[in-house]
C-alpha cells in the first residue's frame, strides 16, 4: 500500500503527538470551560517546530512538503480540543500561507517567521457581516492616501481575533470591480483605530476565540500590501485551498478517535446481560463508518497528494483539477465526519448527551467543517460550475 510518509515524517508526527497529549489534553477541560487558552501555547509549538515544517527555510520553516502539515494536523486532534487545533491550524496554514507566496524579504521577517516561531499569534480576516461564503460580496474598503492606505469596515467569525497581533485581511481597493478589486493586507492589531469587538458565543470549539473586528480610519503603510492590488480574490482563491484541505485532513481524523472512544465506551457498558458493542446493530453501524472513514481517507489522500505535487514539488500554483478534488473532499469530510459524531453519540445513549463525555463536545465542534471554509452548499454550487453544469 502506497505510503507518502518518510522516516522524518514519522519522527515530526511523534512531536505533534506528545505535544498534544501533554500539552493540550491535560488542560482541554479547563480551557473549554474558560473559553480560551493560553497564548504561550504558540510558543511552545513554535519552538517545537511544529508551526513551520511545512514552509521554505527561507521563511522560518523547516523546508518540509506538505504532508508534515497533514500529520500535524492528524495529531493535534489527540488534545481532545477541537477549538485549539483550529487555532493553531489558522496559524499554520490559512492566515500565513499567503504571505509565502506573496510576501516581500520584508513582511516575511515582520510578520511570517514571527508566526512561524510563535513569538506573534495571526488571524485572517475575509468574512463579513453580509459576507460569509459570498467573499465577492464583502465592503471593507481601503483607499490610498499618498503613500498609505486607509482602512474602514468592519470583519466577523475571526478566529484567534481577540488575541492576534495582526490579521492578514481582505479588503476592497476598486468595488466597482467586484471581486477582481479586492487587496490583500497585513494589518497590525496594535494600530489607531484598530478594535476588537465583541466576542461571539458559538455552539462548539469553545476554547478558541472568535471575534467581531472594527477598523475606523485604520492607517497602514503601502509596504504592509500583500501583493499586487486587485489582485487579493485570485490569492485568495489559491489560500482557501489549503484551509479547505487541512480542515478535512483534521476533521476525519478527529472521526477516528471519535471511533476509537466509543468502541472503547462500548466495550465496557454492559446492558441486557452483555457490551454494547457487541450488539449486531452496533457492530455493523461500527463497520460502515470504519469503512467510510476508510474511503475519505484515501479520497483525502489523492488530494493531499495533487496539492503536494502543484505548490511543492512544481514550485505552482494549485491547479484547477486539484481545486475540484479539494472542494469535494471538503463537502465528503464535513458530510461524513458530521454523520459519526451523531452515530457515537447516539451510541452513548444518554451520556452522549451530558457533558462530561468527550462524545458531545466532539459532537458539538464537528458541525463547523460543513460551513467553516465554505459551506457544503457553496462548495457544491462551485463544483457545478467546474464542470460546467
């Protein structure tokens, strides 16, 4: 069977792992209940190397391809804290991507290596109050005034937004172009007229936050522009693939271990005179998801495979057949992994239902992959018109 792990994947997997076993697991509870975790804990990834396998030397990174970042995000979920490895991931592989492919030697060492190391923590702003999956829709605007640019508008659903101390975001510089005016900017959190909003109350991943973000008058230099102007949706095109892939490399991990407890769970309860698991309704309900899992895997793979071949070994962009496979692994992920949450819960019959079981927080965390990203929705809407539909 094919197998794209080296020896030195393996060895930064086991990083991942006892970084999140001791690290994050001991504490989840805690910091699910307060609603946030310590910001160190980018540090501590940082200078394990975890936050930058994936990137060139060049930027703070390891030089590793992509499949480290698959294996850090196959790990993490080991912490039992969904809301913190969607932090660490927006670090890692959707605020700062871009500023790889874009950024000048000079962003790169204000913004990227310090990502990369921990020492500043990145958010990505794009979606708006009247703009979510529409992205062409958003009114963030930002108008040049001799050699700066000012900024007016205001983002939402912002993770790691209330702690970032900056956001690579989205604005509009030409709106009578629609999406084609749109510009990428690095934007300092710690500039006038910058502020953190409220933040808002989600149903899951509770112990990362998400914030509403207002910028009034927001003055930054024409050097924090991130690439060329207009430019920003056709970038942004290219950034969401990564977001779109390392949340559905998470999030069928995550089924696994929800699996995993729960055969575990099933093996002790006992009702009716034996365990649970070994009802022959359970057994085979057990087998279709083991299967299930199986095949997204594989399918997940392909696509991890054709977006390691287009940006790593090819040095390109991501190619049209790889943003299709990636919009259908996304919408398979978030479908699947959504439908074993629900079967281990049922499973654990009325502890399903109480706190104090893993199974309903993971329950509760996993619905977001089918919106995060790009609903089901959206995501099926784009693929038609891929294919020409």
């Amino acid at each position: 069977m094919w197998n794209p792990y080296s020896e030195e994947h393996e060895h930064f997997r086991k990083t991942v792992r006892q970084f999140a076993e001791k690290e994050i697991a001991p504490y989840s509870d805690e910091w699910e209940k307060a609603k946030y975790f310590p910001d160190e804990l980018f540090k501590k990834a940082g200078q394990l190397g975890i936050l930058g396998a994936h990137y060139p030397e060049a930027c703070g990174g390891s030089g590793g391809d992509y499949w480290f970042s698959v294996a850090k995000a196959q790990e993490l979920p080991r912490g039992r804290s969904a809301g913190v490895t969607m932090a660490l991931l927006v670090q890692t592989d959707m605020a700062t991507p871009v500023i790889a492919d874009l950024g000048t030697p000079e962003q790169i060492d204000e913004f990227l290596k310090p990502a990369l190391s921990g020492d500043r923590i990145a958010a990505i702003g794009v979606s708006e109050p009247g703009a979510g999956s529409d992205v062409a829709g958003i009114r963030t605007a930002a108008r040049r005034d001799g050699g700066d640019y000012v900024l007016n508008g205001q983002k939402t659903f912002i993770t790691n937004g209330a702690r970032a101390s900056f956001v690579t975001l989205l604005a509009k510089t030409n709106p009578e172009t629609g999406s084609h005016g749109c510009t990428f900017f690095l934007v300092p959190t710690d500039v006038k007229g910058f502020k953190v909003g409220k933040r808002l109350e989600k149903i899951g991943n509770h112990s990362s936050d998400t914030a509403e973000l207002w910028l009034e008058d927001v003055r930054i230099p024409e050097r924090y522009r991130l690439g060329e102007e207009d430019m920003g949706f056709m970038y942004l095109m290219q950034n969401f693939q990564a977001e779109r892939l390392i949340g559905a490399v998470s999030g069928i991990a995550g089924a696994r271990y929800a699996i995993e407890f729960s055969r575990q769970y099933g093996e002790q309860r006992v009702a009716f005179g034996k365990p649970i698991i070994k009802r022959e309704v359970w057994q085979h309900k057990f087998v279709n998801m083991y299967t299930k899992v199986e095949m997204a895997q594989a399918f997940v793979d392909k696509c991890v495979d054709a977006y390691n071949t287009d940006k790593y070994e090819q040095k390109g962009n991501v190619s049209m057949e790889t943003v299709k496979l990636i919009s259908m692994a996304k919408i398979v992920a978030g479908e699947l992994v959504a439908e074993v949450m629900d079967t281990c819960l049922q499973f654990h019959g009325g502890w399903g239902y109480i706190e104090e079981y893993p199974i309903a927080r993971a329950w509760r965390d996993a619905r977001l992959l089918k919106i995060g990203g790009g609903t089901s929705e959206t995501m099926t809407y784009y693929l038609a018109k891929l294919m020409g539909l």
